[in-house]
C-alpha cells in the first residue's frame, strides 16, 4: 500500500468568505470600530483554514498539488479537496526519469462528485512511470468561487468559530473547562466533510 498522498498550496484564496463586517457583527464590534480589525481578520483566515482541513473541503477559489508515488489500480484518481473545479495539469515521471505531461485527452475529469476525479477515457490506460517519491503531481483548482458563492451554512460555522476565540483568547476558559469548538459549529462541520477513506493511492 502506498503512503497515501501529498498536498501543497499553490495559490491561496484571493478572499475569505466572512468580511471583516459580517465577523464585527457578529462578534458586536461597531463597524467604526477598527481596533479589533486586524485580529478579527486573522480568525476569519484561521476559522476558513480550520474548515477546510476538518471537512477536506476548499471555500473560496484556490490551487493545489497533488503528489503521490504511484497511480491507483483502478480507474479513478481521486482528488482530496472538494468541490473540484479543474484540473489544470497531470504530471508524471517516466521510466527514464523525465517529468512529462500527460495529455488530456487520456482523461476525463469529473467535477459533479465529491471528491472530484481525473477517470481514464475510453481505451486509455495510466501511463508507464517511474516509481519514485512523488512521482505523480497533479495541479487542481478547487473551491466554490468567490466570497459571495460559499454555502451559508459554511459562513455561519467560520463565524461561530471566530466568535468563540474572539471571546476566548485561550484554549482553556476558566471556570468552564475546555473551550476549543463549539457544538454548533462541529455539527456544522460534520455536515460538510468529504471523507476520504476510501481514496486509495497505489494499493489494492
């Protein structure tokens, strides 16, 4: 079996889906009020982040690579982050050791499932490469676009988040115990995580 697979960040979203203005409200911050404007505007990035990687999920527009050492046995490689909006290279090591690009008429890529996939087409076949660390990368865009276009229910869990640690400026609150997610917001997460258990990379 392989080691599973490998993500970097290309290009990070150019928004976050929360405003500074919809994070004051909800905290009750005046919106005249920019001393809190900096802070607030790191919880939404680490709020967003926080989602993402609880969910396998991307919100706003951004760029990833997918690495791995070896091709799965089927038919479909599946890619982590969801919702999947292209694929913009397929990269691979032949057995000489050159980086190649793999044409994309080999492959269909499947946006309408979550996890999005790269399915060979009819009568292709993955091709002949060298077994080496990361010898697959896959380049991906993933997310629901703009700020304007992230689910609701989305926005609402990244503000109960920034919430929570705007009132808590430590992990353990005294006087109520542990204080890391709050209940809304994890249920909220739950409903949106794309499991990827049975994504297998290399093995059978």
């Amino acid at each position: 079996m392989a080691d599973g697979y490998g993500l970097t960040l290309v290009t990070a979203p150019a928004q976050e889906p929360v405003t500074i203005a919809e994070a004051k409200k909800h905290v009750e911050v005046s919106i005249s009020d920019t001393h809190h404007d900096a802070h607030l505007a790191r919880l939404i990035t680490a709020a967003r982040q926080y989602v993402e990687d609880k969910t396998s999920r991307a919100i706003c527009t951004q760029t990833w690579d997918l690495f791995t050492d070896e091709l799965p046995y089927g038919d479909a490689l599946y890619l982590p982050k969801a919702p999947l909006q292209s694929v913009t290279y397929f990269k691979y090591y032949d057995t000489s050791g050159v980086q190649q690009t793999w044409t994309n008429t080999n492959y269909v890529v499947s946006t309408s499932r979550e996890p999005g996939r790269i399915r060979l087409a009819y009568g292709a076949s993955w091709p002949s490469y060298q077994i080496r660390p990361d010898a697959i990368n896959v380049r991906f865009v993933c997310g629901y676009g703009t700020q304007t276009s992230a689910p609701e229910r989305v926005k609402a869990a990244i503000l109960l988040l920034v919430g929570h640690w705007f009132e808590h400026r430590s992990e353990v609150h005294i006087g109520a115990g542990a204080v890391e997610v709050p209940m809304a917001a994890a249920r909220l997460m739950e409903q949106f995580a794309v499991g990827d258990e049975f994504i297998a990379y290399g093995g059978p």
